[in-house]
C-alpha cells in the first residue's frame, strides 16, 4: 500500500502551463458574456423597459465621467442618486417578472476575480487551485489516487495476532481505527481544523491512508499540496538560497488547504531542514492550515531527529495514528496481488 507517488518538487509552473490555465479564464470569460447576452435577450424580449432603464443608466453614467473629468464634482451625486434609482427600479422589474434581481449581471465562476486569475497583481485562489489541479493531472498521481482509495482500501493485509505492545491492539484494529480517523479528518474537513501523524514501520499503509484523504479533498475541490519529504526541503532550499522571487510558492506551502508531507526523516535532516520543518508547520498552524505528516521514525527517534521543540508542536496539534505489520508490498509479491 506505501506506493510511491509523483511529487511535485515545485509549484511553479512552465510557460506552456500557465497558458493553459489562462486559456481556461479566457474561455471562462466569453462563456460568462454568451450567457449574459441570452440573459438580456430574453429579458428585453419579456420586458422592454428594461432596455430603457439601461440606456438611461449609461447616458446618466458617461454624463458622470464627463463632469468628473471637467473638474465639475457639482451634481454628480444627483446622478449618482438617479442611477442608483433606476437599478433599484430594474432589480423590481426582474424580481416581479420571474428573474433573479442579478439575472442581467454579469456571470462569475470566481466572483472575487471576476473569472481574471488574479487580484491586482496577485493571483486569486482559484488560480492557485487550478495549478495544483494541473500539476496533479499532468503527473501519474491522478491515475494513483483512482487506485488507491478508501474504496480500495483493504484490511486483508493486516493480522489479527499481531499486537502493538503499547496498546494492545491487534494490527487489524489499529488499521480499522486508522481508516475511521482519516474519514472522519474528510468529513469534517471544512469545519474541524485537525492534523495527522502517520507513524509506523516501512510498508504499512501510511501513504495509502493519505492517498485515500487526498483523493475525496481533491474531488470536493480544496487545494491540495503533496510533498515527500526530500522535495519539500529541496524546494525550500531552492527558495531559500534564489534570488527570484519565490514568495508564490512558499505561500502555496503556507496556505493550502491540504499539505501532505509523505516519509518524513528520509531526507537528509540537518539544522536547516529541522529549522524550516518547524517554521513551515508553526505557520499552518496558526493559519489554522491541516498537514497529514507519516513517518518511519518512532516518536522517541523523531523527537531526537527534529528536536523536542517541533515535536512538542506536533504532539500538542496533531492526532498521533500507528500503524502496525508486516510490509503490505512484500504479502503482495507473495500473493500475487498489484
């Protein structure tokens, strides 16, 4: 079940990328002016009036930009007061006709946008949605997350015999408790801020389980970032030490909904990785941020690994799951299973 997954070592995206995001807002956008065309239409064509009211509102508007521009603020809030008159009289007209009092507004997938990408100079949330979205589609990980999924997730694997000395749970039920726990973490996803720690030996459905939560979040459409370890301290080195502006793709890691940290201690850990390992999930904290984080190491080696400050942090925020038995890989090669 501890397949290994494309990971994105970075969130910035090629030349050919970003126009096919770009080209989907400009296809967006003429949509958006087909649909409020047949909305005025239609509306016309029911009530005639309302094409008056717009002509008068347009008249009365560039009448207002000509005196703006003349220098002449005197009267224009008469008009302003005139044209805020006749909107009310056409969201009236709309209402008692059977429309929507916004039917002849214009139409917006993103409202905060306006179906544009970004706002200003900075790029909107659905943007960086739909980078994710592309860099997961353009990558093997979708085709991943179709296998590996809560419903495809097996219990055969794991014993009944097997126990965790600690608890004294079978192998078998730490798992069953573990599947709970990760949809529980989905269900409650947009009400509950929780994170995981995903702990356990090689090979026992740790990065499955985060497959399994992955794959719904991204269905219900919430940004998710999915990182092995070594590519996320390889990609902050690279931000860290560039002298491009890689504020983006740090804000990404920040503020995703969803940012996965799969085989953390397989990377090379020094004072700098332990350090932004720290800054990374302090911050996702306080922005009340979720993380899922699995790891080979024990508590007791993690805690020496990354020092006691960062899992302090971890313990005091995250719902410590185990897992336990013998590497799923292995019974598969033995069974003959994929």
């Amino acid at each position: 079940m501890n397949s290994n997954p494309v990971k994105e070592s970075t969130v910035a995206l090629q030349n050919f990328q970003y126009d096919t995001i770009m080209r989907e807002y400009s296809r967006r956008q003429a949509q958006n002016h087909r649909i409020l065309e047949e909305h005025t239409a239609e509306a016309y064509g029911k009530i005639p009036r309302l094409k008056e009211i717009d002509d008068e509102v347009a008249t009365l508007s560039a009448d207002k930009v000509r005196r703006l521009l003349n220098g002449e603020e005197k009267g224009t809030s008469d008009l302003k007061a005139a044209i805020q008159e006749l909107s009310d009289e056409r969201i009236t007209l709309l209402v008692a006709n059977g429309f929507p009092g916004d039917y002849l507004e214009m139409p917006y997938t993103c409202p905060d946008c306006q179906d544009t990408g970004y706002i200003g100079s900075r790029k909107c949330t659905c943007f960086k949605k739909a980078e994710i979205e592309l860099l997961y589609a353009q990558s093997n990980l979708n085709e991943i997350l179709e296998k590996e999924n809560f419903d495809s997730f097996s219990f055969d694997y794991y014993s009944a015999t097997i126990k965790n000395e600690a608890t004294g749970l079978s192998a078998l039920e730490t798992a069953r408790r573990a599947y709970d726990t990760a949809q529980r973490f989905v269900q409650n996803f947009d009400h509950k801020f929780e994170n995981l720690f995903l702990y356990g030996d090689t090979g026992v459905g740790k990065t499955f389980l985060s497959h399994c939560i992955a794959r719904e979040l991204l269905r219900s459409t919430h940004c998710v970032l999915y990182f092995s370890a070594y590519d996320l301290f390889d990609m902050m080195a690279a931000n860290s030490f560039s002298r491009k502006d890689t504020g983006t793709d740090e804000e990404l890691i920040y503020d995703c909904d969803l940012l996965i940290i799969d085989d953390l201690g397989t990377e090379l850990t020094n004072s700098f990785v332990s350090s932004q390992l720290f800054l990374c999930l302090n911050e996702r904290i306080m922005r009340r941020k979720s993380t899922i984080i699995s790891t080979n190491l024990t508590l007791k080696n993690f805690s020496d690994t990354y020092s006691e400050r960062t899992f302090s942090r971890i313990a005091s925020n995250y719902q410590m799951i185990s897992l336990i038995g013998k590497d799923i890989r292995i019974q598969k090669i033995f069974l003959g299973g994929n």
